[in-house]
C-alpha cells in the first residue's frame, strides 16, 4: 500500500494511455506496448498496468463490480476511500488515491502542491486518470475510449460540458509540456487533437478526423 506522493513522477517522460470504456477501446491493440491506465470495469477488455478508480462500488450496476474485483492491474490499483476496504483485507497492492474537490476552471486539472490529491470538481473517472497520468510523469498523454458517445451519465447530452473540460486539461498540460491527444476519430471529445499513433486497427488518417 503506497500513498499518491510516493508513486509521483513514476513514468517520467514516458507515453500513458487512458483508457476509458467507450467503443474505441475495442479496436486498440494489443501488443503496443505503452504504458496503460485503464478505469472502472476495463478488465473486460485487456489488463492494464494501472487500475483507477473513484466511484462509490455501489454505482456500479449488473456485473460490473465484479469485473473490477476481478481485475489484477500489472502495476499498480488507484483507489479512493470508498473502494480501499475491498481490498485492505486481502493485501492487494494500491495505492490510496485522495480526491481534493476544487472550485474554479482556473484550477483544473492538476493536484495540490503537496502532491497528495488528485483535483476534481465532480469530472468523470477518465478526466481523472488523465490528470493521474500526467502526475506519474508523463510526456504525452492518449485518450481511447473516452467517446462519450454511450455512456449513460458523461453522454452524449453533457458532450459541451467535457469538451470544455478536456479543452482546460489540454491547455494545463500544454503549459508544462505535456502533450494530450484523442487516439480515437470517432470520439465526441473532438476538442483534444485527434492523433494516430497506430496503435488502433485498420488504417487511421489524420485526413480522416474532421476539425
């Protein structure tokens, strides 16, 4: 068990991709061999390096809970309060992830200056983890599977409302030279430049991404 300050910096200058649990995340390949935070239930999918987690166990409906009790990250699992007694008893390795709230968008993303907290005002688990991987040190950061396309609370109705917020999170982490780019050209989070890292199958183009 490890505190949020101790993990900091822990892939510096390394490329991390978020992912999320939206269509994209199925056409993302598997031997890329990037760095990986995956959130929520993306035990479905693949196993990633770092698990996060922000939610109350209790907002996760049918089997959902189960696919994440089940997930065994490679690195690391980020948990706040709410999830640290599920696996307190068993010994699993986490690291114990404080949610600071915070009141302005000239505040976000980042974490407070102790490093202790991640800073949130009600953002989306994805939005999050973003701001967690640039806190482990990376230099740039790709978006798959946060479409907003399907998803029951963040979508498609509150798209306006995240681009906004990812807009913010793009021009933060530019201002200390990290860049953040949507690896997914079907994502409604059009306001984080869509980039082709070749990860994904099939053949994606720059051309291919309206702006």
């Amino acid at each position: 068990m490890k505190s949020l300050a101790d993990v900091r910096g822990l892939h510096a200058g390394k490329r991390i991709i978020v992912c999320g649990l939206g269509p994209s995340i199925t056409q993302l390949k598997e031997d890329h061999g990037l760095i990986t935070i995956g959130v929520n239930d993306i035990g479905r999918h693949f196993t990633p390096d770092h698990h996060f987690l922000q939610d109350r166990p209790d907002s996760f409906k049918d089997d959902r809970l189960d696919v994440i009790l089940a997930t065994k990250p490679k690195r690391h699992r980020y948990v706040s309060s709410a999830f640290e007694h599920l696996w307190k008893p068993h010994f699993d390795s986490f690291v114990r992830c404080g949610l600071h709230p915070i009141s302005s968008y000239e505040r976000l993303p980042g974490w407070d200056h102790g490093g202790q907290y991640l800073l949130h005002e009600g953002a989306g688990t994805p939005f999050v983890a973003t701001s967690l991987a640039a806190f482990l040190g990376a230099s740039e950061i790709g978006l798959v599977g946060v479409d907003m396309v399907d998803h029951p609370r963040l979508g498609p109705g509150n798209v306006p409302y995240w681009n906004l917020r990812f807009f913010k999170m793009v021009e933060w982490l530019a201002e200390r030279d990290i860049n953040l780019v949507n690896l997914s050209p079907t994502s409604a989070i059009d306001r984080v430049p869509f980039a082709d890292w070749g990860l994904l199958h099939g053949q994606l183009r720059e051309s291919s991404r309206t702006a």
